[in-house]
C-alpha cells in the first residue's frame, strides 16, 4: 500500500510517500531530502528548504501508524497542513 501527502510552502513543492516496499521517502523540488526504511517505528524524516527571504528553515516530517497511517510536516518548529493525495 502506498500513501502519499502533498503541500506548498511558499515556492516549494513538499511531498512524503510511504510504501511497504520502498519505504518513506521526503522530496523537497522533486529532490530526495531523506528517506527511512523502517517499518514497525515511527519515522522521522529530515531536510532544508529556502524561504522567499533566502533563508535556510529546517523541515522535519514523520509517519505513524500501521493499518492507518498519518503524516506530520514541521517548517521552522511549525506544523504545516498536508493532503493526503493517495
């Protein structure tokens, strides 16, 4: 089963997949940021984007569960909303 979640920040494409196969994986511009290949805990995923005034804010974004899954994005400390596109 593959989830995907997708968002804007600014100019920038954020999107996190989660598959049974290949793991989850965070793209920042279509550009892998980070990927995790655990399946029973939850993952913690990390990257960098910059923002309109040229700086450089942290992201961090994480996935739980098992039969229902959920993704969580953080910009700079603060939570971003996502939609689950799959």
């Amino acid at each position: 089963m593959k989830s995907e979640w997708n968002t804007k920040y600014e100019e920038t494409e954020i999107k996190i997949t989660n598959s049974w196969i290949s793991g989850e994986k965070l793209y920042i511009n279509n550009e892998l940021q980070d990927e995790q290949l655990n399946f029973i805990t939850p993952s913690n995923m990390t990257g960098n984007l910059v923002n309109k005034q040229g700086e450089k804010l942290s992201i961090k974004a994480n996935i739980s569960g098992f039969f229902t899954v959920s993704c969580r994005l953080f910009i700079d400390n603060k939570k971003v909303e996502l939609k689950q596109t799959r």
